[in-house]
C-alpha cells in the first residue's frame, strides 16, 4: 500500500528516507487534550489524499449506549472513514475501572492489536485513539496503550495541551514511551487559545524538546464546532506535511511570538 503518512527516517549513515507509516497510535498527556479533533483531522486529510482510513477506538467510557462517541464525532468531522469501537463503558472512568464497575467485560490488548491488524489489511492507513494517557489501564492485568503500540510496532504520537504544565506531562509521556521500546512521532498541540498566553507560546519551543520529536501541528480550540468544509481547511493548516497539510512550526512560532 502507498497510503498512510509518511514520516522523514534518518538511517544510520545519516542520511534521510521517508517512511510509510500504517498505523498510528494517537496518546494525551491526559483527558481533554484534544485527541479526538486530532485523530479526526489526520483522517480528514488522508481521506482527502484517496487514502482508506480506519479509526479504532479500543475503549470508550462515560458514554451510555444510545449516546454518539468519539467516533460519532471523528465520522462528522472527517467523513466516509471505518471506524470501529471494541467496548463502551458507561462510567467516566479509566477503562479497566469502569470494566471493573460495570461488570462488563475489559478490552485487552492483544485484542486491540488483531482489530488493527485486520483493519490494516484493507486500509491504507489505521489510527488508534487511546483513553486519556500513554498508562491508563485498560484491564486487571495492566495492559495500556503502550502495550498495544508495542504489539504493533506503531509509533506514537503525542497530543499535548498548550498551556502551563504540559511540558512535565509530555515530557513523562515521551519519556516512558521510550523506556518501553517505542518511538514518538512528534507531538500535536490539540487545542490552541485564541489569545495565547506567555507560557502558551514559550512552549511553542519547548515542546519538541519535552517530546523528543518535532511539533507536527497546532489545531485552534472550538475547531469542532466548524463544518466539515472548514473542519479540512484547519486540519490542512494546522498539520505537518507529514500528515498532507501545510503547518510550519518555525513559521507558526515566529507569527505567535511577534502577536505579543
């Protein structure tokens, strides 16, 4: 398949090649952050590019059955994708706990890891969302979302919020995902204010050292909101050419600095 994003790989002997990348694993640095606006502007972009995009959701909690998800929202935004949800607790809680609560039965993730291997195998490009950050437990026995990215051998990216303290959280996330034999992409700003303050766009710099990997994109707050139409124009705006967009971290940092 040629779909998928592609990221820039540097070899051994230096020098740099593109690699295809098929599956991606979408982690916060918490809840909140952003993730399913992200997932969904990756989707809307690799759609827009002819690519077949499948976004998987291992676990969904704190939405009742007959309630839409983020899924629900990743089809409004980015369109004809697949998308499948493996579970759905209704308590607003880590997976493993409200599985616990429920009594229903939790998500492992050797099962998260066949749904994405079978959805690869006719897509050119599978996301997985996760639940809150790299280490929410998703059943009794610990497995998380670095387990699944391990199993796959999928790199991560990171969304992060734009404010004070997201650098200690990014930086923990980047830093047990490599503990844990993973490579981090880069990091997304999911969510940025409209009136940005000093710590907001001190961090425009700071971030990709916290990550370990470049900024990949800035998407403005209430971009759920728009329609579908704009939902793209943003998406194509605030996301690395890596992902099929236009976003320039150098161009978007000196522009956010010079509005002070």
């Amino acid at each position: 398949m040629t779909g998928g994003v592609h990221a820039d790989d540097e070899g051994p002997d230096g020098c740099s090649s593109v690699q295809v990348v098929s599956v991606l694993v979408i982690s916060g640095t918490g809840t909140g952050v952003g993730k399913t606006v992200v997932t969904a502007a990756i989707a809307a972009l690799s759609r827009e590019r002819g690519d077949r995009v499948a976004v998987l959701k291992p676990a969904q909690t704190g939405v009742a059955l007959d309630e839409p998800g983020d899924l629900a929202e990743v089809r409004r935004l980015a369109g004809d994708v697949t998308t499948r949800e493996l579970r759905r607790y209704p308590d607003p809680l880590s997976p493993e706990a409200a599985a616990r609560r429920s009594g229903l039965r939790p998500v492992r993730p050797a099962e998260v890891a066949q749904a994405a291997g079978e959805l690869e195998a006719t897509h050119d490009l599978v996301l997985i969302e996760g639940a809150g950050g790299l280490l929410v437990r998703f059943d009794d026995g610990g497995g998380t979302l670095a387990d699944i990215a391990w199993s796959l051998g999928a790199l991560v990216l990171v969304v992060a919020q734009a404010g004070l303290g997201t650098l200690n959280a990014t930086a923990l996330t980047a830093e047990v995902a490599t503990r844990r034999g993973l490579n981090v992409a880069g990091v997304v700003i999911g969510a940025w204010p409209a009136d940005p303050d000093l710590a907001a766009q001190s961090n425009l710099s700071d971030l990709p050292v916290a990550a370990g990997g470049p900024l990949l994109g800035v998407l403005p707050t209430g971009l759920g909101a728009v329609t579908r139409e704009e939902f793209i124009e943003e998406a194509r705006r605030g996301l690395s050419p890596w992902f099929g967009g236009t976003f320039d971290p150098e161009c978007f940092t000196a522009s956010a600095s010079a509005q002070t």
